[in-house]
C-alpha cells in the first residue's frame, strides 16, 4: 500500500473524520474545473459576480465530495473494496473509511446523500440569480454522479465509468459558464470538453490497480474488459484526443491562440502514459503515472483558465 491509511485512532474527532471522508485532496479538479468555467465567462464579455461565482464553487465542491463518499458506500456494498490487496492509497481501493471500521457502511450513505441534498437548494437559488436553465444543468450533475456508482445504473460497472466521469466535469464547466452568463453558449464546451477527458483518463489509470478486485465483484469497467495489456493503449488515446480537441478549437475560433498554452500538460501525460506501457500488471509501479495523471488534468485546465482570462 502506497500512503498511510486512516484509522479511528487518527480521526477521533468526528468533524475531521467525516471531512477527511470526503477525500478533499481529490476535489481538486472540481476547483479547476469551476475556473475554467469562470474564466470562459470572463473571456465571453461577462462581468463576474463574486457572490454566485463562490456559491458555485462552494456547492460544486460539496456534490463532488457527496460522489466520492457514495462512490466508497457502494463499493463497500458490492465488496471491491474490501477485496483490494493491490490497491494504491490513496488513489485507489476507496478512502478506507468504511474498510478500517472509521465509519459505518450505513452512516456513509447517509453521509453521502446528505452532502448531494444539500446542493438542491443552493442550486434553485443559483438558478433564480442566473436562469432557469441551470436547474436542467445541475440536474444533470447530480444525475450522472448518481448513476456513476449507484444501482441500477452502476455506469462505472458496466464500461461507462470513464464517459461518465468526463460527462460530469464537462458539467461543471458548463455550470459555472451559466451562471455568470445566464444562457447556453460555445465557449465553456470548446474549453471544457479537453480538460473533462483528462479528468476521465485519470479514473481510468487507476482502474489499473484494482483491476482484480473489481473484476472479482463484478466490475466490468474498461481495464476488466479489456484487460490491462490491452486497455494501457487507451490511456494516450484520451489524452491525445484532449489535445486534438483543443488544437481544433483553436483553429476554429472558438478559443484563444493563448489556449495552446494548456498543451504543456502534454509533459507529465506523456510520462504517465510510459509508464503505464511499461508497468500495467505492477500496481506497486504505477504511483509516479497517477501522480502524473492529475498533475497533466490540473495544468490543462489551469494553463487554459489562464489563457482565457488573460485573452480578454
């Protein structure tokens, strides 16, 4: 096992037990996600409002951690969590929460809920502040981050995990556009969709680890289907399509010609996916290749965010 797991001892308190829980180091990309859906804004002629632009943010961060404890609930119900000897912590195998007796399996569904429930009515009034439209975005959101995990959808069960995943945080970028803009536009999908694949190729590397564990309780995402020697192709296959994406966009105008700034991130993507090639049946191998893979998911859509403020 990769890093130190949690243990009841080390989370006596309850406050910090149930944020830990959440695994908020991971809710990064829901940050950066946000900002670029900002950022498009900006770059569209909008004046930010600081108010709802942290509203946004606030309770985008609050629907990502309710997924991620309902995605450790229901893996804790199917059994791969508990079954993972090869697991990577903390990126893979779950936050362990529920595994090293820190909390409940029934108190961490509640948990997770309650964290998906209390976006709903900070969406209406974000919705009230912008338009009506958002309420069908942020029904999407929690619809798809729902049915990621939960029965009887199980998407990341049945090969859809990483459609899924890109879906989602295609969401958010789109999200935060709206509300700042008050109507559907081009800009937040020229801009997100690139950042969105990374986001899903980094579900998808971690999958490796866990593959037998999953395929064990009747997980059958990519990795399991294909199997790791054949499914590490996959991994620079989204990664260049991230990147033809972007390249595309640029050239048809729908973003900036400082948004190729963001295909830096080609670097650590491209060291994830050697990696990965290299080592796709050695779990204990692949530490450097997921670090890797959210550091390139995070400078893309920084170095884009950026690029959009800046082009202004």
């Amino acid at each position: 096992m990769a890093g130190v797991e949690p243990t009841l001892s080390a989370y006596a308190n309850p406050l910090a037990r149930y944020f830990a829980a959440t695994r908020p180091a991971f809710l990064s990309v829901t940050l950066i996600g946000v900002l670029l859906g900002l950022a498009s804004a900006h770059a569209g002629g909008v004046a930010l409002n600081p108010l709802t632009a942290f509203v946004t943010l606030a309770f985008a961060l609050v629907a990502h951690a309710g997924i991620n404890v309902l995605n450790d609930y229901y893996d804790a119900l199917n059994g791969s969590d508990a079954a993972n000897t090869e697991r990577r912590f903390p990126f893979t195998g779950g936050s362990r929460f529920i595994q090293n007796g820190v909390i409940s399996v029934s108190a961490m569904g509640i948990y997770g809920y309650a964290l998906l429930a209390a976006v709903v009515p900070a969406g209406l009034w974000l919705a009230h502040a912008s338009a009506p439209g958002l309420i069908w975005i942020g029904l999407a959101g929690l619809a798809v981050g729902w049915a990621y995990s939960a029965p009887p959808l199980k998407l990341m069960s049945r090969g859809f995990g990483e459609a899924a995943v890109a879906c989602g945080w295609l969401i958010v970028v789109l999200g935060a556009d709206y509300v700042q803009r008050g109507a559907f536009a081009w800009g937040p999908l020229a801009a997100g969709l690139g950042y969105a694949l990374h986001v899903a190729n980094l579900l998808f590397i971690n999958q490796f680890p866990d593959v037998k564990a999953d395929a064990a309780a009747g997980k059958r995402n990519l990795v399991v289907r294909l199997g790791p020697q054949r499914a590490r192709w996959l991994y620079p296959a989204i990664a260049a399509a991230a990147y033809v994406w972007l390249a595309g966009a640029v050239l048809a105008g729908a973003l900036p010609p400082l948004a190729l700034a963001a295909i830096v991130s080609a670097f650590p993507a491209l060291a994830a996916a050697r990696t990965l090639a290299r080592h796709a049946l050695r779990p204990a191998a692949l530490d450097p290749a997921i670090r890797a893979t959210i550091g390139a998911a995070l400078l893309h859509g920084a170095l884009l965010a950026a690029a959009l403020f800046l082009a202004r």
